[in-house]
C-alpha cells in the first residue's frame, strides 16, 4: 500500500505546474502555457524520493522530450516506493491559453502496473457520481443511460444535466439527449474536471458523455474512483497504427469495455491545482511576489479528501 503522504508530496509539483502555466493565461499561446506547466512540472517530480514511471504524459518518447510515456523521475533508492502516474500538467491547455474557466494541473499516482497504459487515442466515455456507482453499461443507449440516472437521482429526464465535449463528432449525442429534453452543458476543453463534476452536487452535473482523449479518461476514471463514483471507457481507434501502438503497449482486446477498477487499480491517489477558476478548485492569483493556489488531494483507499490553500513567496522559493 502507498505511503499516504505521497500525495502531499505530488501537491507541489502540481502547484508548480500551475503557477508556471498561469503566468500565461489568456495570452493565447496554448503551447507555450503547455511547455510552461511541463517544465515546472518535471523540474518538482526530480526531487520526490519515489522510484517513479510516467504511464500517461505527454506521449510517445520521439514526440515528446520530457514526461514521456515511460520515462522515471526521481531520486529514490531501492528502499523508495515504486509507483506508476497519469499526469497532465496542464488539463485545459486552451481554456488557460483564452482565460477561460477549469484548467488544471492534475497528477493520478498508483503502485507500478496498476494504470492502464492507454495509447493517445480516443475513449468513449461515461462518467457519473457516487449515487450511481454500478448503474451504468456501456452498451445502454443514450436515453437509457439518461433515465437511469434520473430515476436514481428522483429528478425529471428535463432536470438532468449532462456535460459533452463541443465536437463535430458529438453531433448525433447531442441531438439525442436534446430530443429527449435533458440539458447540456457544452464544453470546450477539459474532459477531467468535466468528470469529476458528477460528484460536485454544486456543480449541476449528473452525467458526462462522449469521446475525449484516452489517456485522460484513465486519470478522470482514478479521480473517480477516490471520490466514489463511477466510470466506463472503450478506446476508439483511429486507424491501425494506434491499434498496433496499443498492442505493443500491452492492450490484449483492441474491444474492450473498460471498467473504473480496470483503468486504474488498487489504491490510487489523485491531486490537481487549479490554474484558472473553475466548479472544483480557484485558479492561481498573483500576489506582488507572490502566489495563492488552490488544491485538492484524494486518496481511495481511505475515502479522504483535502483541500490544500497555499501561499508561495517567490523571494524565498526562486524556482515557481
């Protein structure tokens, strides 16, 4: 079992991340925001005494020079835990480049072998909250999935609001929940915070749907699976070189319909800083010298979730 003061120690490199990122929000340079949140990031995760493998990053090696698909970090011994991260330094990479809402820098932490090593490909996704843990099959159609979730949570099928990425692709979805008299909350970016608001009453969200980026539904599915609730994926292929990327990565059943348990297993840890205001957390504000973040920290295995509020002076921390 992890040592649970792990996650605190990832809380800064997240922090980190999210500070560099910030420094550009709005300014419309979205690969520069997210080269920013990259090097902070990686830059944090040499110093943690982990013996640790990047498992969802940036990429493959020849497309990515750092938080690669398989690259180590840190500067543990053969006594240091070795675990296994899902990482994205900066989850909004537009959202934060337009000065928008929801961008984050979020980091998923498990013993080695228990993520999912998802190619980059697409996931169809379906994302719930706690009430409806073990409600939901994929194979259940729109409309069913929707009824479902609105007989659980005692509201009209007109009540029920169900978040879906702003996509060409979506078209169809969206056509049928419209048909069906739910709302929708379009997005633009953003598929993980966008998960993890099905278990934020606050936030209005009883369902997210839809295709979004593969390596993300496995940090939105240990986000999940801290906070109690529930996710589904199928990876979509694009063509037959991700599947044969996928084969080589260690996928067996290019069909499959995974599971929150299977995507990310046994106990999982999960931390992310906001780097622009957003349902969960606040965004970064500069101080004159200085920064406030925003945090949260889960774990599984124990059900606990903390909220971290931290105050950074840069005159005695050059590095942020």
């Amino acid at each position: 079992m992890m040592n649970r003061n792990l996650a605190l120690e990832f809380v800064r490199v997240t922090e980190s991340a999210a500070i560099s990122s910030a420094r550009l929000m709005g300014r419309g340079d979205c690969d520069a925001a997210d080269q920013a949140a990259v090097d902070a990031m990686r830059r944090m995760m040499e110093t943690l005494e982990v013996r640790g493998t990047v498992v969802i990053g940036e990429g493959e090696r020849d497309e990515a020079p750092m938080l690669y698909i398989g690259e180590t970090f840190g500067i543990g011994d053969q006594d240091s835990p070795e675990i296994d991260v899902a990482l994205d330094p900066l989850e909004g990479t537009t959202i934060c480049a337009m000065g928008r809402y929801d961008a984050l820098s979020v980091i998923a932490i498990a013993e080695k072998g228990n993520f999912l090593h998802a190619p980059d490909t697409y996931m169809d996704k379906v994302a719930v909250g706690p009430k409806c843990i073990g409600l939901l099959k994929y194979s259940m159609t729109t409309a069913e999935k929707i009824k479902a979730v609105s007989e659980k949570y005692s509201k009209s099928i007109q009540e029920i609001t169900v978040t879906v990425l702003e996509r060409e692709r979506h078209q169809k979805l969206i056509q049928e929940i419209r048909e069906l008299g739910s709302r929708i909350k379009l997005i633009g970016d953003g598929d993980v915070s966008a998960a993890i608001s099905t278990c934020n009453p606050e936030t209005g969200v009883d369902l997210m749907l839809g295709t979004g980026g593969a390596p993300e539904g496995v940090i939105a599915a240990a986000a999940l699976k801290c906070l109690g609730g529930d996710f589904v994926g199928k990876l979509k292929w694009r063509n037959e070189e991700e599947q044969s990327r996928a084969l080589k990565m260690g996928v067996t059943d290019l069909e499959k319909v995974y599971t929150r348990d299977e995507l990310a297993a046994g106990d999982v840890m999960f931390v992310a800083t906001g780097v622009t205001d957003g349902a969960w957390l606040k965004g970064v504000k500069f101080t004159g010298g200085g920064a406030k973040t925003h945090s949260i920290v889960m774990r599984s295995f124990s059900g606990t979730t903390r909220e971290v509020y931290t105050d950074h002076q840069f005159n005695t921390k050059p590095t942020l």
